[in-house]
C-alpha cells in the first residue's frame, strides 16, 4: 500500500521572516493541469493579521523616515533579483495557476515594470513651492506616506496584480501588508523573501494567507490605513463599503465584461487573431479578457465563421508543455461553474458555435480544462451576457451600427475595459470620444496602460477615486499636507485681530 504523500503546509511572512500559522484551519493548492494537491496554505486569524500589522507599524518610522533616495536603492537591488528569477516565479504561477509558461513570464515581466516604475517615485514625491503668497510669507506642499497599507489580490496574477501595490505604496515610504489569494500563494512569498534579499528591512512588507475571516480583520483593523483590492464587483464594493466605515482610503477594483466593437471595415485576420489571444489566452481568467464581441453589420457572419474556425485550433494543455496556447482553469469549483454557463446559453437560446465541454486532455484527465466555447446571437437579456463568466467563453452579439455598438457598451454595468476594430480613424476617435470606459484599445484588444500610466475602470468596475500604479498609485499612497511659513523680521508687525487672514 502506498503511503499518503505528504503535503507542504506554507508559512504567512510576517517581521521578515517565514511564520507558522497556529489558526488550525487551512486549504488546499491545487496543481490545475493535474487535479493534484500540491501544498496547504493556512488560513490568518485575526490575531496573526494583528501580529502583520504590529511588525509593519513597528518598521513604519525608520523606513518612512529614510531618504527616498535610499529607499529607491532597495527597490532597484528588489528589481534586479526579480529580473535574474523571472523565469522560476514564472513556473510557480503557471504551476499553480494553470496558464502557460509563456503567459506567466510575461505577467512577471508586467509586474517588473511596476518596479522599474517604482524606483524613480522619488521624482514623484516632490512637492510644490510659492513664494510671497502674503507679505514675506511662503507656501509649500509635501507629499507623505499614509503609514501601514494592505493589499488583497485575485487569483488570476499571482505576481503581478500584487506587484500594482506593494512596490509603488513602499517606495513611498508604506509599510504593507498583503492578503493574497488562498490559490496561489507562492509566488508572493517568493518575492518576500528576494525583497528581504534586496535588503528591505523587516516588517516593510509582510504576506499573510486567508479567507473572509482575514480579510474582515484587515478592513477592520484601526492601524492599516489604506487598503487597495482587486476581484470581483460585489465583493469590490463590500471592500469599499467597509473599509469607508472604518474610515480607511480605499481602492476596489471589480469585474468586467469587456467588449470588441468590430466594423465592415476592419481586417478580418488581424482582428480575429487579436480576439482569439484576448479572449482564450489564460483560459479567459483575465479583468481585461475580451468576453463579448460586438459585430456591427454584415462584418459578423464571416467574422463568427473565421473565429470558430481558430478558436477550434487553440491547442488546450499543461501550462508547462511546449506548444500550448491555453491551460486548465484554476479550480475544479470554477471549472464546473463556467462549464454551467454554456449549458445556461445553450438554455437561454442563444447559438453554441463552438462547445469546449467535451474536451479532455489525454494524460491529464483529472486536470480542470475546458475547450474553447463561441456563442453567437447573443441578446443584451441573457445571463451569458450579464455576467462575468471568467473563462474561455466568447459571445458574439450583433448591431445595425456604431452607433447601436456604442449604447450597448454604455449600458452595461461595467466598464473596466473595451476595443475597436476598424481601419476608420473618424470612427476610432469617435468611439475614443464617446465610449464610457476607463481603458479603451484602437486595434489592441487588451489595452493595459503600462506601469507609468494607471490602471482601472469606470463605473461597476472601480469602487473608489483613483487608478491603481502609475502616478494614480503614488497619490493613493500619500498625503498632501500643506505648509504656510512666515519668517518676520524685527520691523514686521505682530499679526493680530480676529479676522480672518488675507495674507494679502
């Protein structure tokens, strides 16, 4: 009889070094190309966030305290390491995760940039100067760090969704806490450990694991005092809510259902290919994955036909195989939750043009795949159009015009992402102009600013003021304070009265 082999159980990275859990409570890491479980991951109680918190508001003075200059050094060495180990984290998230090999170095890479990004902060930091705004008085403004910050993030970028925060929040002089998903631990704790290696001092950042129970003690905990959050729109606006309660800043992003707009005009092979990537690449487990196309006239019958016919030659297997375009999803759970939402669309009417659910993957039967799956003659009233469905599922809905794409896209509920296909510069800068999107792409189906613009949507998609990175992110992680001086010399009046000051 074979023995049970035995599974890791991680620590959370609290005070700079690996810390067991003594919650007793924990769940599993799955390896989705296979179904096997490859690690447990604990589960925080509200006494290990409060221990995460006192060693981030322990390390808070010091690191605060110390030259922007100094603390860009660290992030510069932390840049570097992550650069000479792209390729490990890489094959821990696809490990994880599911996506390809390819697929996981370029969201390393992605996240990187957000680093490289990071370590000019101090340029951003500056503040303002007025001279004489009154008689021989100045004025200043500084920016400041806002003290502990936490982080929680989604399972779909274990590396670079986490990387959005916590290296902007601690080149500004944060200390940070990150709560990251319960499904792919180990590439944050492996960057914890090569930030430690870059010589950031302990307690700056700490990693903890969990579910609700360790996210509500980190909205509710009086000494974090800004937290930034990526998933879905209900739980973004829970997020918002609570932590507005507690009296925190807050930024929550949320879900999306991303549309294409494809006009007569556009290039059929070019646009095809490009929705084919957006759509399926990662198994459709992207915020900014195309999941609806909008054709605009007589483009959609030969725009369906060429999409069913290359989207029935993505090849689907182990993310760690050569040759592969799309893995398994992340979870078993999501799996059979996506694979519901083809047999809802087959239910609701609309036409299945592609099916993914019969696809098994010889060698890897217990994996958790699905094929790729088209939908055409999609109505606005349908579920499969309403929700997020979060995986390789692509619908197609049909307009007269831009004008009737235009008010589709308008009124749906979220807004985090959207492109155009056209080779019209007139139509392009209309939809430009007019669309109600926070990212919008002319011809790039997947537009992610990078890491020197800012990231985020409207509407149902944000919860909160600001972007995520880029200089968004830098006033999200600080504070304005402003400062009026006046030096008076032996022949300056005493100010008096009881008026109020003109400084004229």
């Amino acid at each position: 009889m074979n023995k049970p082999v035995e599974v890791q159980t991680l620590p959370h990275w609290i005070g700079g070094k690996p810390v067991a859990s003594t919650s007793g409570r924990s769940g599993e890491v799955t390896n989705p190309a296979t179904g096997a479980v490859t690690k447990r991951v604990p589960f925080a109680t509200a006494a290990e966030v409060d221990a995460a918190v006192k060693a981030a508001q322990a390390a808070l003075p010091a690191w605060r305290d110390a030259p922007p200059l100094r603390r860009a050094r660290v992030m510069q060495k932390f840049l570097a390491l992550l650069q000479e180990n792209q390729e490990p984290l890489a094959r821990l998230i696809t490990e994880e995760h599911g996506k390809t090999l390819p697929d996981a170095l370029g969201e390393v890479q992605r996240g990187i940039e957000v680093v490289e990004f990071a370590c000019g902060v101090p340029h951003l930091l500056k503040g303002e100067h007025s001279e004489n705004v009154g008689t021989r008085v100045d004025t200043h403004t500084v920016r400041q760090p806002v003290g502990v910050c936490a982080g929680i993030t989604p399972f779909n970028f274990p590396a670079m969704v986490p990387m959005w925060m916590y290296p902007v929040a601690i080149a500004c002089g944060n200390t940070f806490i990150l709560k990251i998903s319960e499904k792919v631990p180990s590439a944050s704790m492996r960057a914890a450990e090569l930030f430690k290696q870059a010589g950031l001092p302990d307690g700056v950042f700490n990693v903890v694991h969990g579910d609700k129970e360790a996210v509500d003690a980190i909205l509710a905990h009086p000494g974090i005092g800004a937290v930034t959050f990526v998933g879905s729109t209900p739980i973004a606006k829970y997020i918002y809510e609570t932590c507005a309660r507690h009296g925190k800043r807050v930024q929550a992003l949320g879900g999306a259902k991303n549309h294409a707009v494809v006009l007569p005009d556009a290039d059929l092979e070019f646009t095809t290919d490009a929705l084919i990537g957006a759509a399926y690449g990662s198994a459709g487990e992207r915020c900014m994955a195309i999941s609806a196309v909008v054709a605009v006239g007589a483009v959609a019958d030969p725009l369906v036909d060429l999409i069913k016919k290359k989207c029935q030659a993505v090849k689907v297997g182990p993310g760690h195989a050569e040759g592969v375009d799309m893995g398994p999803l992340v979870t078993r759970q999501h799996r059979d939750k996506v694979k519901s939402y083809v047999d809802l669309g087959v239910k609701e009417g609309a036409k299945l043009v592609a099916d993914g659910r019969g696809l098994v993957v010889k060698g890897h039967e217990d994996g958790f795949f699905l094929g790729t799956t088209l939908f055409d003659d999609v109505k606005p009233g349908m579920k499969i159009y309403q929700d997020e469905i979060f995986g390789p599922v692509l619908i197609v809905l049909r307009v007269p015009t831009i004008e009737d794409a235009i008010a589709l896209v308008n009124a749906n509920p979220y807004a985090n992402g959207t492109a155009i296909f056209t080779e019209s510069g007139g139509a392009a800068r209309r939809f430009e102009n007019e669309i109600q999107v926070g990212m919008v792409g002319i011809n790039v189906p997947i537009p992610v600013p990078v890491a020197y613009y800012s990231f985020g949507g409207w509407k149902a998609s944000l919860f909160g003021d600001l972007h995520v990175h880029g200089v968004e992110g830098v006033k999200f992680y600080t504070r304005t304070k402003v400062v009026t001086t006046r030096w008076p010399h032996q022949d300056t009046p005493a100010p008096g009265g009881f008026s109020m000051p003109t400084l004229g």
